[in-house]
C-alpha cells in the first residue's frame, strides 16, 4: 500500500513527538524520518506550522476511535453477550496499543497544551465511556448507572492493561 507522503509525515512526527515531546522533537528530525530532504522546509507543503502536524495527527489518532464504534453496533445482535464483550476487549487492547505515541504525547503535553490535551481526553476517554456504557445498557438491558459502572472499571482495566 503506498502511503502519501502527508501520512508518512504524520506517521513519523507522532512517534517522534511520543517518544522525544513536542518541543524535543524538530521539523528537521520530521523531514529526516519522513524521507524528505532535511531542512528543506518540504514539511511545510503538507503542514503550515509543526504545531499543524501535532493536531493533524491527534485528530487522525482521534478519528480511529470512531472504528471501535462501529464495531461494537456490528456486534449487536449476534446472540452472545460473552463473546460480543470478550471480542470487543480484545479490539479495544488492539486500538490502545497503536494509540501508545497518542496517550504518551497526551501525558506529556498536559502542561503546556491543556486546550487540545483536554480536546483528546475527552474524545478519547469521554466518548468512548459514554458509547460503552450506552451499548453496555441497551445489550445488557442495565440500568444507566449499573452500565456506567461496568463501563468504567472495564475501561480502567483496558487502560491499565495496554499501560
């Protein structure tokens, strides 16, 4: 599969950014790992600012989290909660584990980007909790507060799981 070279550059930037921090990691070392000559400021075509490609990459990280979604309305319905449940802890595993450079840039970026820091929180961590236990309620037929519940400490023990 051929890779554009503005995914490449995001590819690359969030591992960088996950593994060195944002302000470690510079648009030279970008161009570097994305193939690109070195300084030349070809970045720039794909990316106004590298402050660009951290929120084009958050948002794309973001955007696969929607797929988690989809999986779990495909599996409504086939008959058996328990494997509904045990498949979709896998795929969530799966999805936290190539979300690693995401969660670490989260973490990292806490201090000083707290706007989009709070931007993905939510997105990642609200929206899946809410969808979950809004599926959780309906599939299970649970009342609000008990799927909420299962929701969380089953997510905290994703989280805790794929850390």
């Amino acid at each position: 599969m051929v890779t554009s070279t503005r995914e490449r550059i995001l590819d690359v930037a969030m591992e960088l950014f996950g593994q060195q921090g944002f302000k470690a990691t510079s648009v030279v070392q970008i161009e570097k790992a994305a193939g690109l000559a070195q300084g030349s400021g070809a970045i720039y075509h794909h990316f106004p600012s590298k402050q660009a490609v951290l929120e084009a990459g958050i948002e794309r990280h973001l955007g696969r989290l929607h797929a988690l979604r989809d999986i779990q309305r495909i599996l409504t319905g086939l008959g058996d909660l328990r494997a509904e449940l045990t498949v979709l802890g896998r795929y969530a595993l799966a999805e936290l584990d190539s979300e690693a450079d995401l969660l670490r840039i989260v973490v990292a970026e806490a201090r000083t980007q707290p706007e989009l820091v709070n931007t993905a929180v939510n997105q990642l961590i609200g929206a899946t909790y809410t969808g979950f236990a809004g599926w959780l309620g309906e599939r299970a037929q649970l009342p609000p507060e008990r799927a909420g519940a299962i929701a969380a400490v089953a997510l905290g023990a994703l989280l805790v799981l794929s850390g």
